[in-house]
C-alpha cells in the first residue's frame, strides 16, 4: 500500500505563497491588522497582538512582496534621488545612505543626476515622476531655484537634502555652526589673517558655511578681508586655481578654510606650488570629511558631517507626506556636525 506523507498545515502553508490573509488566519486577527503590524514603514507596535502577529508570519514563512504591497497602497514602494552628480563623493554618500535608510523600510531609492543645469534637473524630475515614484529628495536645490516651488504647488510629496530653499521640507545640517567651528579652530590656533572658499554662491550650504566663518571674526574682533572670501565651483580644480591665486594676492593669509573637502585637497595643492607646505605655512580645515581626508598624506582637519542621519531624517519627512501630512507639517530638520582635528591645521608659528 502506497504510503502517503502528511504535512502540518503550517508546512502546507510554506510550501505555497503565504498571504496576509493566511497570516490573519491563524493569527485570528482581522486581515487590515495584519497589513499594519507588518508594514515597515509604520513604527513597530509592542502590543501582544502585534507580537503574535509577527511570530505567526515568521512561523508560516511569511514573506512581504512589495509589488503586491505597493498595488494594495496604490504606489509603488519607491523613492527617486536627484544628485547634481555621483563622481561627487559627498552626493554618493548621501545617495548611498538614503539607499540603505530606503532598503531598512522597505523602500527601493532610484537615483539620477542632472549636473547644475535647472533644464536638465526638471528632466530628471519628470523622468523620475514618470516611473511613478512615491517622492522626491533633491540635494541639488539652488537659491532662486523654482522647482520646489512648483513642486509645493502641484502637491509632489519631497524633501530638500543637504541644501534648502528655505520653504520646502529640508534635511540639512547645521552649515552656519559647521562654519563657525571650522574658523573657529584655526582662530584659536593663532591665525588672524584668514581666506575662505565658500564654494559656489547658488548653493545655501556655501551662504550658511559663510556665514558660520563671519561670526567666529566678528566675536574674536578680526576683519574679514573681502577680497578672501572667494566663491568658486565644488571641484578640486576650483580649489587649486582659487586658493592659488588669493594666496599669490595676499601672501599674509596664514590658514584657509575650504567649505568643502575638495576644495580643501585643491588648496593644499596650490600651497605646495607656492612653496607655503600645509601645515608649517599654512592651515587648511575642510568639510564634510569624505573617506580620503584621513588617508592623505598630510591627513585634513575637517568638520564632519552626519549623513546617515541627514537621510534618515529625509526619509522621515517624505514618508510624513506620503501617509498625509502637508508641506507644511512637515517640519525641515537640521543636523549637527562636529570638528575633527587631524594634522593639516597647526598652531601658527609667530604664537608658539
């Protein structure tokens, strides 16, 4: 006689696509409470049912399937990314942050660039919104950009990363203090005649980081010499051309704060070039302390900046619009950043 093998019914389960509705089943809960407990984007709940909700799906082999989830909710369980650019590591550690934040929820992020040309930036956006995304988060926000606002106006769930318009929901850190702390360090080191490459003046970053440098002079009564503070593009290369010809038009300049870890790289370049060696001639603090600052050869004095909290903080004000909230509930969140001394600042040498 023909031997017949049988199976508990939570085996039988597994062996077949596990539904939410087998889930509730056992769980004897309703379906809806279910699709709650398990959804990743909602705060877990420590209620009893949820627990025996969740022991129930990982008993059963319960395995969430976010095309289905997202036909239920009526989106589509993604989160669209515009950077100016991904050969700019600062952005690739935004985008990779927000990628990691996105996975945790459940979430899919997909990235495009448009350099910083508005024209090609609104194309990537409907690019983006073509693929049906559930939200945008720009880090390519320019002051005078009208984007955002059409984006306010037209209802598009998206929050503005590391740079603000002052409106629209926004991460950022706090550029005005990270500015401050910076020229503050190479105050306190005895440096008095100070330049700054702010970076380019259409980005708020650039104003705010400026800003955060005037405070620290103005508190310790010393001028700010305006034919220092030298707005130029992010890039290495602006570093090196900008920072090489105010050095040459004012050898006194003893220390040089770069808003912006490249620009910083350039600088140090530029003073090698002039015979003035970082850091026995001149102190040069950076910003945001990508990867490489801590592996040159002269390892920069930077101010660190939080970008997985940045992108957490993002992702939490998108979802808030997605569930609901309006634009203006949606409160802009601002992270800290902090200083970290390495070996291309020094005390100036007169002062020792």
């Amino acid at each position: 006689m023909r031997c017949v093998r049988r199976f508990p019914q939570e085996r039988l389960l597994a062996m077949k696509s596990v539904t939410l509705k087998d889930v509730a089943a056992a769980a004897g809960v309703s379906v809806s409470t279910v699709s709650r407990v398990l959804d990743e984007r909602l705060p877990a709940s420590k209620s009893p049912s949820a627990q025996r909700v969740r022991q129930v799906a990982a008993e059963l082999g319960y395995r969430r399937h976010p095309a289905a989830s997202a036909l239920r909710r009526g989106d589509t369980g993604t989160v669209g990314v515009l950077v100016p650019r991904l050969t700019d590591t600062v952005m690739a550690l935004l985008f990779e942050a927000l990628y990691a934040r996105a996975a945790a929820r459940g979430f899919f992020a997909l990235v495009s660039v448009c350099g910083d040309d508005p024209d090609e930036e609104q194309h990537a956006v409907d690019s983006l919104l073509a693929r049906r995304v559930d939200g945008l988060i720009l880090a390519t926000a320019r002051l005078g950009d009208t984007l955002p606002k059409t984006l306010r106006e037209n209802g598009v769930p998206h929050v503005l990363a590391l740079r603000s318009d002052g409106v629209s929901p926004s991460s950022v850190c706090d550029d005005e203090l990270g500015g401050y702390l910076a020229t503050r360090h190479l105050i306190d080191l005895g440096h008095r005649r100070i330049g700054i490459l702010p970076g380019p003046d259409f980005a708020s970053t650039a104003h705010r980081r400026l800003a955060g440098f005037r405070r620290a002079m103005s508190e310790a009564n010393l001028a700010v010499i305006e034919d220092n503070v030298r707005h130029s593009g992010f890039g290495f290369h602006a570093g090196y051309d900008t920072a090489e010809a105010m050095i040459t038009d004012d050898p006194s300049i003893t220390a040089v704060f770069a808003a912006n870890d490249r620009l910083a790289m350039g600088a140090v370049s530029a003073a090698a070039h002039l015979s003035r060696p970082v850091p026995d001639s001149l102190s040069i603090v950076g910003y945001n302390d990508i990867p490489v600052s801590s592996q040159l050869a002269v390892p920069l004095t930077t101010v660190r900046v939080p970008f997985d909290q940045i992108a957490a903080n993002a992702l939490d004000l998108l979802l808030a619009q997605t569930q609901g909230s309006s634009f203006e509930a949606a409160t802009s969140r601002t992270s800290l950043p902090s200083l970290i001394p390495r070996r291309s600042t020094k005390q100036k040498r007169d002062t020792q």
